[in-house]
C-alpha cells in the first residue's frame, strides 16, 4: 500500500471511528467514514449499548481486545471525564457449578494477565450493598463471585463523539445521514462505494456496519454469517436508596453487576438501575421490516436498533431482579426497549478480508467491550499487513459453506444467544444441528457405539461403546485414575483401552474430517514453495510437514503437503481460513503469471481417509493388499498409490499417533468399502475403531503440536519446537526474512512439556501456570497419557524455565505440582513409527 491509500469506513459506530483514530494514528488520513444515520446518533447498536464491560473470557485475544479497549476508553476523554468508568465488575455465583465457573474463570484471568479474585458472600455484599444476601425465592443463596477491578462502564456513544472530532482534526470526513447502495470492484479488486451522494473511490472498504453487516455483504456478493438478535434492556424508576448518590443521570458507583444465574446483568443510571436480559427467547429481526428514521426523527428513544419493548417475555427477569436487589420492589419499569445487535454460529466477531473481493474487509459482530481492540487488530492488518494478536478465532473465512448458510447461520445464532450465559464445558457440541457432514464409515461408526461430538459440522468419533468390553481386559498400568466431575465430562475410560489397543495390536481412525485441499498446474510447486517454510521441491511420493507464516514468521499454520505427480499436491490443512489463503494467493499467481497458473480445489467432501495405526497394522494391510507396504515399499513420509481389496487408494506413511500405519485415503464412493474390508482383515489381529479421545492423548504423548491450540500467528517456529519443519538454508517463502531475524532474537517465551507429579490430577487446557509463585504462562493442551500412566499438559512458559523446573498448574483455584519435562515423552528415538 502507498503511504495513504483511500480508505473508506462504513458504519460511525464504535467500531468505524474507532478503526478512523487507529489508522490515523498510524499515519493514514486519506479516510472517509460514511454512516447511514445522523453522526451525532447514528442509531445502531452503539447508540444504544448499556456499556458493561467484563473482559475475562476463555479466549487469549477477545480478553485483549477487551483490556485494549479499557485502556483506551480511559485516555480518551474531555472536560477531565474519561469514556471509561472503571467502577470493576462482579459476577455472581448462586449455584455451586456456577461458583466453578467462576474459579475457572478465576484461572482464565490469571492466564491471560488480567487482575480478578474469588470473593466470599460478605465481602459480595461490600461491593454492593443492594444484594439480597438472604434466601432467594429458587432456595439458592449468593455464594460468592468474581470482582475484576478494572472492568467498568464504558461511554460508547460520548466516545464516538470524540473519536469524531479528534479524528476529524486529523483529515478524516465523515458523511452522515448517508446510505450506501454499492460496492463498486473491477478485476476482483474494490475501486469505490456507491452511495445516496454519490459514488466515493476507494483503494480499501472496511464495511464496519453492525447488524447491516450482512446487508452490506450482499452488495459485494460476500456472505457474512451473522443474525441480528433483539435483546431487552429496561430502566427502573427512580430508587430511593439511590437519591443523591450519583450527581449525573447516567453516573454509576457500584461495580457493574451479572447474575447469570438467571441470565441477567445490572448497572446504575444516576438513581435508577438498567437490567439487562437474555433470559428471554430469541428474537431474530426482520431486516425488511426495520423501521426508519429521518435525521429530525431520531432520538434516544427512536432510532432503528431500538425496537417496541415486549413486556410479557420481561417479567420473569423483572421478577428475579426484584429478589435480588430488594431495593427494586417499590419500584416499576419506566423504560425498556428491545435492542438489536449481532449474533453468529459460534459468537466470535467476523474481521479480515473477502476472499474474492480483494480490498473489501469487514469488522462485524463486534461488542463495545471489544470494540477499540478490534479496531487496533483491522489497523494492523491493513497498515502492517498483519495484526500483532492472533485471529484465528475471529477470521471471517473460518467458517464452513455450509455454516454460513441463512439456515445455519439462524439456528446456531439463537442458540449461542439462549446459551451466552450457561456453564459450557470446553468440549460441549451443539445439540442442533447435527449429522450435517457425517464420513462414509458414520453408518459402522453408530453400529460400533460411537459417541460422536461435533466440530466444523462434523461429526467426529470420540469413543466407541463397543470398546467397553476391553475395560475388562485392559492390565492395571494402562488402566487410568478416576477423574474429577469436570473433566470426565464428554470423556470415558473406554478411550485408555482404545489407546491400549493401537499401543499394543492395531486400531482404525476416521481421519475424514481433516481438511484436504488439490492443488494442481504448472505453478503449483512454485506456489508452495513461497507460501510454506518446506522444501517441496522433491521426487513424486514425498510427503513433507511444514509451516504457513505470516510476514513477520509467525505461525499461521501447519500443512502436510504431499507431491503426487509433477504438478498435483494434495494438502492436510487446518480449516477453510486455510483453504481461502492458499486459492487467493494461487489466483495472484496465475493472474500475474499465466503461464505458472494454479487451481486450489477443497477435495474434502469427496474424499475419506482412514487412519490404519498399530504394531499390527501391516499384518492387517498384507491380507487385503499385494502392493510392498514394508519399510522398504513405503518409507516414513512418503505416499504412493496401492489397491486395498480392489479399491484405489493413496498410501501416506504418516501418524498422528506415533505408531506404525498410514493415512489411507480413497474417494467417497469406497469409502465404507474400504473400512470393512480393513475391519474384518483386522479381526484376527484384534483390530479396533479408536476415537478422538485417545488420538489427543497419543498425540501429545509424542509432542505433536495442534494448530490454534498449541500455536498460532503469534508464536515462530523455534519457540514452539517446530524449527525442524523450516528447510535448512531455504529463503524466498513468506515470512523468511522476518524468521532469520527472529531465531536470532532472546525468546522470551517457549513451549514447554509438563508432567503432573501426583500422576492423576487433571487439566483441560487454558489453566495458569506458576514458575516461582509467580502466574508465568498458560496451558495449551492437555490429556491423560495412557502409555506414560500420568497427566501431560503443554504449555508457554518463560524461557528460563527449564527442563526438571517445577511449576504449579492452577485448576479450579488449586496448585497442581508438575514438572518441565524433555519431549517427546513416548518413544523419542521414532523406532515404532519408522518400523
């Protein structure tokens, strides 16, 4: 980009003016900032937003964005008022498994950096004295809760204010009362925005829209998969107890208030309290039927994100705000209204750019507690040409086809709103929809018993209940300890026999849900070779594990590519983000060089694959295949072509597991074929179906890392133990020049292998950990290690905490022991997986 390219920002709401002040803080001031309504109010959902800002969440970056958007709401101010009001925040706990949650929440905090304690009921009743510290109608009483001393109120719509004035000082034109009717593009590339004054040229349109975000979208053919939900909101009369406490009308003393035990949150107007609400059912909008507003038409109480108030789905929460804060039983509800903001299939915000309109991004779905964060991240990646905080989790693109589908998009979205507030474990799938993407062994997989949980719409085995007889067979040493409530959730004891059972005879996994892309042409080499840190320049057959950087070599994930003939690649990816990189660059690369063109194709659906794993897997592969499958027909890492029972399939020496076997892949239409050809040769050999359960735990018995958990954009190579995967003395990939300069750097933080000392407590992932009493990293992932009888957890950790260090894991409010421990702990020396 040159020094200032045109920008245009749709939406002068908490997201736009803030992506304004972000971009000219960096030096950009070419900026025009179109909103559809008045820009003194604008009318959506930042005009109205009570402002409550709680930061500690499960995710590293939605906390960031969060603590961002603190500190920068507390600089930004005038007349000495600053936009934040850091009163702090109090969760409540009413409910045993909610006081839980809060201590894991507790250790979420402590991860991620921000100051939070557990308090008991008296010190709750210090912080705010209206609770109702007695016996609540349900029969539950408070039993503590969480205090964040830095969460607070923020003035989303006074800072937009000033976002507006400071912005515009510094060259920014802002155009209100303005509609936008057009994307304009020419060859894949956005040139301007249509609008009711006219058509306004543009090098980059960040469409930053709100709950119009998906309306917008339409204009550029980009489906944004998100669902406008009204959510009531409801203002007390004036209380008594308040009079003369607050000087302001919106002023607030108290800490802002959840109780989601009843899905409610609270803070204070002056004298009055404002509750809000999901307690109550969905409530997806009709964009069609969403009343307008002229400019002299819109007020406070009139504008288009604020609909009628339905009091009747109110009263419950009415009822139960009365017994938790008493002082509301004098009193009504003076105002109330039902107001709308954004929603999508796994609640994330949607930032970054459409994949086939290159120039157009979007920052939707964005709350005002992440708002200014969001902003910063969408600066970044337009001026830097990435964010400095990893957005795996926030990608546009990271959805399936199928997930941004209306249906889809409607029927998760109401749910994540009935939900927002529920005690979720980690690995809870959705209840609906499901069977949506089911391989073609799902019909065996349900004979077998399969307990399936969900991810990307698959449904993916993690046990099979037809293994439960095995229980009775499994020796003591494999046989592992009673688990706590919490993480023998979604797990069973079966997984430690399927685990004993590729550890010791031969197991089957379904590895279909593995993303497997094509990519095919005459430029198919020379764009892998610039994209991924591996030498992909080798003989047919090769397979080879290397990395995705971003410009500055950070991690933006890891491939399995595999070089099937001289210009076909087929590649184990992580997810669709994956797969909307590599065909956009391919379409850069045919389009500059047509004779180096390249075609990228999602071969998935199409596809299965079968993992055959175990010291007996080649006994069981002989009885259905003539083609040399020893060690010297296939080596470790390598592919070929072979006939299984008749049915063509792609050969791949590789484990996930850390045995001996191969990825056996075949199209759809063999696919259970396929499986019950390998199960009845198996059946002498004592062949199983093995689900993920066991799979996560083999895999980190042998250090294999997981993209998104172990590492992302914000980790290099060296740092989380992947060095080995950057082809020595290569230079000219992505991210080359910022690696060399990198691996030199001190590293401040690396990732580290742990064994639990007692050999039986467990950890999920995302727990605190200790070095020298101090909170020094976090958990990335975490299992049972069947072959090594003890708990693994890896995770990032200072530097300086070296192998044999102890440290301390914090899991519910209690210090777990563990050890720094040398990696890989099964089999270092890959005797079992090279056979």
């Amino acid at each position: 980009m040159s020094a200032s390219p045109r920008v245009v920002i749709i939406g002068a709401g908490i997201v736009g003016t803030n992506l304004a002040d972000e971009l000219v803080s960096r030096g950009w001031t070419d900026i025009t900032v179109i909103e559809q309504g008045p820009l003194h109010l604008a009318g959506g959902s930042t005009s109205h937003a009570p402002g409550l800002v709680f930061q500690t969440n499960p995710s590293k970056t939605m906390t960031e964005f969060a603590s961002y958007t603190v500190n920068k709401l507390l600089s930004l101010s005038e007349d000495g008022v600053s936009c934040f009001k850091q009163l702090g925040g109090l969760e409540l706990a009413t409910t045993e498994e909610r006081l839980q949650d809060l201590k894991r929440k507790l250790g979420y905090a402590a991860s991620w950096g921000v100051e939070a304690r557990v308090i008991d009921p008296d010190e709750c009743e210090k912080h705010y004295p209206l609770l109702n510290m007695g016996t609540l109608a349900n029969g539950n009483r408070i039993l503590g809760g969480l205090h964040v001393p830095s969460d607070g109120l923020a003035s989303a719509a006074r800072a937009v204010q000033l976002l507006i004035s400071r912005t515009s000082e510094a060259g920014v034109a802002y155009l209100g009362s303005t509609t936008v009717t057009g994307i304009t593009h020419w060859a894949g590339r956005v040139t301007g925005v249509e609008t009711s004054a006219g058509i306004i040229r543009a090098d980059i349109v960040v469409s930053c829209a709100g709950f119009w975000g998906r309306e917008l979208g339409k204009l550029a053919g980009l489906q944004v998969p998100l669902l406008p939900l009204a959510h009531q909101y409801a203002k007390t009369s004036s209380l008594p107890t308040l009079h003369g406490v607050n000087e302001m009308p919106n002023g607030a003393r108290l800490p802002i208030l959840r109780y989601q035990d009843r899905d409610l949150y609270y803070r204070e107007h002056g004298d009055r309290i404002g509750i809000g609400s999901y307690a109550h059912r969905p409530m997806p909008v009709d964009m069609d039927t969403l009343p307008r507003f002229s400019a002299n038409q819109m007020s406070e109480h009139s504008m288009p994100s604020r609909l009628d108030f339905t009091a009747s789905d109110f009263l419950p929460s009415w009822q139960d705000s009365q017994d938790l804060l008493p002082a509301l039983r004098g009193a009504h509800v003076e105002d109330g209204f039902n107001g709308i903001f954004s929603f999508t299939p796994d609640g994330g915000p949607l930032v970054g750019e459409a994949p086939d309109l290159s120039g157009l991004f979007v920052a939707e779905a964005v709350w005002v507690t992440h708002s200014a964060g969001v902003a910063k991240a969408v600066a970044e990646l337009l001026v830097d040409g990435q964010p400095h905080t990893d957005l795996h989790g926030c990608e546009l693109t990271r959805f399936e086809k199928v997930q941004t589908t209306d249906e889809y998009v409607s029927e998760t979205s109401q749910q994540n709103f009935v939900e927002i507030y529920d005690v979720l474990h980690p690995l809870q799938p959705k209840e609906s929809p499901r069977d949506v993407r089911v391989s073609p062994f799902h019909v065996r997989q349900k004979e077998l018993g399969a307990f399936f949980l969900e991810s990307a719409a698959w449904e993916r085995p993690h046990w099979f209940e037809a293994n439960r007889g095995l229980l009775a067979e499994l020796p003591a040493e494999w046989q592992a300890p009673e688990r706590d409530s919490w993480s023998a959730m979604f797990h069973s004891p079966i997984s430690a026999a399927e685990a004993w059972k590729t550890r010791t005879a031969v197991a089957l996994y379904d590895m279909t849900p593995l993303k497997r892309l094509q990519v095919s042409g005459p430029g198919a080499l020379s764009l892998l070779q610039r994209l991924s840190t591996g030498n992909i320049a080798k003989k047919a057959g090769a397979v080879t594990y290397c990395l995705l950087l971003a410009p500055d070599g950070g991690i933006r994930s890891d491939v399995t590519v595999a070089r099937l003939a001289e210009e076909s690649f087929q590649l184990g990816v992580n997810s669709n983000v994956d797969f909307d990189y590599l065909r956009v660059e391919a379409r850069k690369q045919s389009t500059a060089n047509p004779s180096q063109w390249v075609h990228v194709a999602d071969i998935t659906g199409s596809t299965c694959c079968i993992g055959l794993w175990g010291p007996l897997a080649r006994e069981v592969i002989a009885k259905v295949s003539a083609d040399d499958l020893s060690n010297d027909g296939l080596r470790y890492f390598r592919a070929k072509e072979v006939s299984v029972g008749g049915i063509p399939v792609t050969a791949m020496r590789l484990s996930y597991v850390g045995e001996l076997g191969w990825e056996l892949y075949t199209t759809a239409e063999y696919g259970l074929k396929l499986w019950d050809l390998l199960f009845e040769a198996g059946q002498e050999h004592g062949i199983i179906a093995a689900g993920r359960g066991a799979f996560n735990s083999l895999r980190l018995e042998k250090g294999y890392r997981l993209w998104g958990t172990d590492m992302t954009s914000e980790h290099h190579p060296y740092q989380a133990g992947l060095g080995f995967a950057v082809a020595k003395d290569k230079t000219g990939f992505i991210g080359a020049e910022a690696l060399a300069t990198r691996k030199e750097e001190v590293t401040d933080k690396v990732l580290r292998c742990l064994t639990v000392d007692d050999g039986t407590s467990m950890v999920l992932g995302k727990e605190p950990v200790y070095a020298n009493g101090q909170a020094s990293g976090y958990v990335t992932s975490a299992a049972y290690g069947y072959s090594i009888r003890k708990p693994i957890a890896y995770a990032w950790l200072p530097a300086d905490v070296a192998e044999g260090d102890p440290v301390e894991i914090e899991y519910f409010g209690e210090r777990i022991p563990a050890t720094v421990t040398a990696e890989p702990l099964f089999d270092p020396g890959m005797l079992r997986l090279r056979g």
